[in-house]
C-alpha cells in the first residue's frame, strides 16, 4: 500500500494586530482561519478553533502589544488548543517580542524574563518562533527549537534610500546599538556613530544623552533603533545631534511602541521624520502625526512563512543580515 500524503497551510491570529494578519494572508493568498476568541467574566482568556486543523502546518500571528499580557496568553492558549487538536506544526509567529529587553541580569534578583518566555512557548506546543527584530539576537538561544530571526532593515533601508540627499551618518543611539547601526550604513553607504549615554540602571524608560562620537556635522543622521517605547532616548539624541549640527534627521525603528509621553517628545524634538513599520497597531493620534511614516512588514513576513511551509532558506532572504 502507497500512502501520498501533503502538506497543508493554516493561518490564525489573536485579537493584538489583526490588521497585520489579514495583510499576510492577502500576500499568500489564503484566508486567515476561523477561531472563537472571547474572555470570561474574570478576564481569563478562552480560543478555539472552529475548524478542524488535524494535520496542517499551523501558524498563529500575534504581536504582543498592550495588553501585552493578556495577548501572550492569548497566543500561548491558541497554541495549545490547536495542539489538542492534532495541528501537523505549529509556528508561533512574534513580529514584536514581549519581554525582550529583559534578557540578561543587570541587578541581583532579577528575572530573566525573556527566557521564561521562550519557555512558555515551548510548553504551550510551539514547533518553531518567527520574530523581527529582536532586542537582541540571544534571544534565540533560549528557545531549543528553530528561531526565524527577520529582519525590516531591507523594507526601511529602501525607504530611506529614496528620501536621503547628500551625506548620511546612521547613529545608534547608545553603544550596544552600533551592529544595528553598521548594517544599516552598509546599505545606505553611509558613516557610523553612536550617542555615549548615561542610564540609571534601577530607573525604567530615562537616559540622559551625553556626547556624539562619529561625524554628523553638515550630514543627514538617522538614529535607528529596535523600538521607540516612551520616546526619550531618540528625542535626547535628536537634539544633540542638532547641536553637533546633523543637517537632517531622521529616526528609523521597526516597533512603533509608543508608549505615552513618546508621541508628545516626537512632536517637539528636532527630527524631520520617523520611520517605523506596522508590527504593532498605533492609535488614531499616532497614525495623524504627519512625520510618522509606517512601513509594511507583511510582504517579508508572508514571504518567510511560505519558506518555513515549503522548508526552503529563510536566512536566503535577507542574504545573511536576519542573524
């Protein structure tokens, strides 16, 4: 007896950014699946398939964004109910990584928290995670299966390269940030620097912007960075950098966090434009500030789900620069 067997794609998503879900699903050209998503009256979180997913690779989108606890569990329940229900693989799909910046111990007694989140995903049922643009690429480490790392740097560098006249410094915004900032220079053919910074190690979300080592005098500066959250690093850099005299500046990040006061330090700080992508859903008053550009990740992502289903190259993608 000859048994043929095929594969068989499946794509859900929770409730955090739905309109990115339905994005990919327009670029592969399915339907997003079908699923009961609701609370109980204490808040507790029930999914459910209503379909049957007995034998599918099954990839299940979401960005943890506010209520990013309540999103995680959202994405870590719809992972195991679709493993009860005999799913084939199943990808949890991260554009943005809750906890990320929380993956090492700065204190004594402090958790590791990134850690603990890859172990919840591996007991939830996850086969594989696919993210972009992680705090930081040790992440991957903590998760024993496969880890897509990609990467929006080719989206926004191509971006930039149709709005930069004249020369360009990429900036990090502080020290640890300066591979980030290489690999955006070697795209836009551009010098590096980095804002040196002083931060209290005990105090969330505050940095004070001390110096600028790199030429920005007379150049466009574009600060890049992972994230904006509450906004105060990239309007302390960009103020400096007017001061050093940067021409032009722009901020390039691929999570649009935003956390309040971000879009009011945005406003008044010296920078022409903001770049971000739409891995995280942004309020009304965000998507109407006129220096705020959103760029879509959903071709790349659509793109790196149909590899992992077809078990071809993702790193093939981005030529090697996703690591």
């Amino acid at each position: 007896m000859e048994l043929v067997t095929r594969k068989r794609f499946m794509l859900f998503t929770g409730s955090a950014n739905p309109e990115l879900a339905e994005a990919v699903a327009d670029e592969l050209g399915v339907r997003l699946g079908k699923i009961q998503l609701s609370r109980f009256a204490n808040t507790e979180v029930y999914t459910r398939p209503s379909e049957s997913v007995r034998g599918y690779d099954c990839f299940v989108i979401q960005s943890h964004a506010p209520e990013i606890n309540f999103h995680i569990m959202e994405q870590l329940i719809l992972i195991d109910a679709l493993k009860r229900a005999s799913a084939h693989r199943i990808t949890a799909v991260v554009p943005f990584f809750g906890y990320a910046r929380a993956d090492k111990k700065v204190l004594p007694r402090e958790p590791i928290s990134a850690r603990l989140m890859s172990d919840l995903f591996l007991a939830a049922g996850a086969d594989r995670i696919v993210s972009v643009d992680l705090h930081t690429g040790q992440i991957q480490g903590f998760f024993p299966k496969p880890f897509d790392h990609l990467t929006a740097l080719p989206i926004v560098t191509d971006y930039l390269k149709e709005r930069l006249d004249g020369p360009t410094t990429v900036v990090s915004p502080d020290a640890g940030g300066v591979k980030r900032a290489e690999k955006y220079a070697r795209y836009l053919g551009a010098f590096v620097a980095f804002v040196h910074k002083r931060r209290e190690l005990d105090v969330h979300n505050e940095s004070q912007a001390l110096t600028v080592v790199g030429a920005v005098r007379g150049r466009n500066a574009v600060i890049v960075d992972d994230m904006i959250d509450t906004g105060g690093t990239v309007e302390n850099a960009a103020r400096l950098l007017r001061e050093r005299g940067a021409r032009k500046v722009y901020v390039a990040a691929t999570h649009p966090v935003l956390s309040p006061p971000a879009l009011n330090r945005l406003k008044k700080a010296p920078i022409d434009e903001v770049v971000v992508t739409d891995t995280l859903p942004i309020s009304k008053e965000a998507r109407d500030f006129d220096k705020l550009t959103r760029l879509s990740v959903a071709p790349m992502l659509a793109e790196a789900l149909q590899a992992i289903f077809m078990d071809s190259s993702v790193s093939a993608l981005f030529l090697g620069d996703n690591n």
